[in-house]
C-alpha cells in the first residue's frame, strides 16, 4: 500500500502544518488531585514525525482526542497533562483541545473541519490508532489540504502489509480477548493467512463449547457456537486449551481440564496449554499477538499471559503485538524492549488486518492523487 511520505509533501518551510496524533494515553489521578500520564508511549511515539517537520522549519500544530468526553469539555479528558509532557519531549509544538470536546469531530462536520484546517497549509497524519475512524480530524483535512503519512502510521501499515503478504513461515497467530463476535472478521481473515491460530482468553470458551465442553460459568456466545463448529471443522489449524484456571464460590481458585465445573468460570489458560501455546510461539516465523490469554490485571490469572509474552520474547521469527491489552501486558510484564513491533492501534489493527485498508489510509491516499503528490 503506497502512501505520501513526509518527503513527498511540498517544501514544510515556513507552512502551517497540522499533524493528527493519537494521544490517547492513560491517566490517572494523584493523591493532590491532579492528573498524571501512566504510559507516555503514544507522545514518544510521535517525536520524529513532529522533530522532521520542525528541523524542516514549520510551524506544527498537533491535535488529538483523549478518552470520550461525548462532544462536550470535560475535565477528566483535558489534554493538559499530555501539552506539558510534549513540551518537555519537543518543544515548540503547539496542542490543540480535546477534539472530541466538538460534536463535530465524531460526525465528520465539514464546519469542524473547516475550522481545523483554516489557516493550514499542509496535514500529516501520525494516529493510527485512530484510522479506523472515519472522524472530522482524519478524513476532513486530506480532503482540503496536501497530505501524507506520518512516521508511525507509514510503519505501522508496513508491518501489517506485510503479515498479511508476505510472512517468514511458520505464521502463528495468537488471539485473546473476550468476545467472538467482536474478532469473527479477523479470525476469518487471519485463518487465511496463519500456519497455526492459537485462540485463548474469554473467546475460547464459545469455541471449547462448540467442541462439546463444558465450560460453566465462563463468558460465552451461545450464538456463536455454530459458527466456532464450522471453523473448528475446516482444515484450519486452531488450536484451543487443553486446562484452565478458574474460579468458584468463595473465591476458589483451581486448575482444570478442557471442562469447567458448574458453578466456575474460566479466567486464563492453564500451565500445560501455557507451555503448548509457548512451544507454537517460539518456533515461529512470524507472530501476531492481540489480546491476553485471561484476566492479567489480577496476579491469580496472569501466568497464561505472562508465558506468551515471554514466548514471544524469545521468539527468534518477527514478532508482532497488536495494541490494546496485548501491547499493556508486555509492557506491565517488561517484554516491549524484546517486541519486534508493539502496535500502537488496537482496534485499528484487527481492522486493517480483516479488511486490508482503513478510512483514514484511503483519505490520505485520495489525497495524493488529488494534489499530485509524490508522482
């Protein structure tokens, strides 16, 4: 996928750039109240696009949404402590308001983005985390304005083109989270390309059911169920626990097999599918992780995540993590250093990875075509 690169804009020497970033970070709040930053990743992330643009002598404006404030200015979602620790990073860059504080931005308001772009010469689009969204801020300013790709968005479409054309083999795909329904597309798409699927978390109890398991008290799609048969019946590769780890009245924690008692309910893969997942996961030529193996947040039912983040680790293939909870365990687990990749876009990725394109890869690529860019 051809996309205009910071080069391929016109000379950003004394132009009024605005560049979409996704600083969507985590806070929190301290004990004198105010709001801190948990993870600065995202605002690290976009350092070398905004330095490039600025050694190149413009004037950058960046802007970005923070939480769900539903259109409206609200404290909790204020960028302020995201403007001090990108004036510490690259000073010289100014900060836009929350953009969804305007109920223009999630409805694509040409009046917002109009309001965005005036007084702007050129746009750059750096939040891939974001490009799934076909917002005011992503698609409105490539329409009006000479625009390209940031350094992160270009690298992060790289990556994810070439998982799905041309991975070192074995491919192993490794997927958690909760719900089937949610990660259908990418399950199907992922099957196309994948050696092996390893299925853990909340989703593998609707397949371990289609399997003709008893899984309790674990969180299912009994609409599903069908659809988890016909895949477990193709001539696909997936591979599901073989124990769990779960709870039950008073807090009872145990290991089972592949059925869950009644009364309990699943909360993370057992040690022997740890270790069968773990072997798949090492041995690979490629990885691709999206989502936790259980509910890592408690130290009970972290040891399934824990040994795929390790796996993965010590992976000698090109490994893969696809943002959201996968990219904050490796994190929480000090595994990110020894990622090969560590996707900034979460939902963005699984999209791009079930349809091969986004709304804001598309806007951007309009655009080139409508100025004459990079030809």
């Amino acid at each position: 996928m051809r996309l205009q690169q910071l080069e391929d804009l016109p000379d950003p020497a004394g132009q009024r750039v605005l560049v979409r970033c996704d600083f969507n970070v985590p806070l929190s709040t301290a004990g004198d109240g105010t709001r801190v930053i948990d993870d600065d990743l995202r605002i690290r992330a976009a350092v070398p696009t905004l330095r490039w643009l600025l050694d190149h002598g413009a004037e950058v404006t960046a802007c970005s949404h923070l939480g769900r404030p539903k259109g409206t200015p609200d404290a909790k979602t204020d960028l302020a402590p995201v403007r001090a620790r990108l004036a510490e990073l690259v000073p010289g860059v100014t900060l836009l308001d929350n953009l969804r504080w305007d109920p223009g931005e999630e409805a694509d308001s040409p009046a917002f983005v109009d309001r965005l772009v005036e007084g702007r010469d050129l746009y750059v689009d750096d939040a891939f985390g974001a490009a799934h969204r076909a917002h005011a801020s992503i698609v409105g300013p490539p329409a009006r304005l000479p625009s390209a790709a940031g350094r992160l968005l270009a690298r992060e479409v790289e990556v994810l083109s070439g998982l799905l054309s041309d991975p070192k083999r074995p491919f192993v795909g490794v997927l958690g989270g909760s719900k089937i329904s949610d990660k259908l597309g990418v399950i199907r798409s992922l099957l196309d390309h994948v050696d092996t699927l390893v299925l853990g978390g909340g989703m593998c109890f609707t397949f371990l059911a289609a399997a003709g398991h008893h899984v309790g008290e674990s969180i299912t799609e009994p609409d599903m169920v069908a659809t988890c048969q016909e895949l477990l019946e193709s001539d696909k590769h997936i591979l599901l626990p073989t124990d769990l780890v779960v709870l039950g009245p008073g807090e009872d924690v145990r290991q089972v097999g592949e059925d869950v008692p009644p009364g309990y309910r699943g909360l993370d893969i057992g040690p022997g599918t740890a270790a069968a997942f773990s072997d798949v996961i090492t041995e690979a030529g490629t990885v691709l992780w999206n989502g936790p193996m259980g509910v890592f947040e408690d130290p009970r039912f972290e040891a399934g995540t824990i040994a795929v983040a390790y796996a993965m680790a010590e992976c000698r293939g090109f490994t893969v993590v696809g943002g959201g909870d996968s990219a904050a365990a490796v994190a929480k687990f000090g595994f990110g250093d020894r990622i090969d990749h560590v996707s900034t876009g979460g939902g963005a990725t699984l999209e791009f990875i079930e349809h091969g394109d986004l709304p804001g890869l598309a806007a951007l690529r309009a655009s080139a075509v409508r100025f004459g860019l990079g030809r």
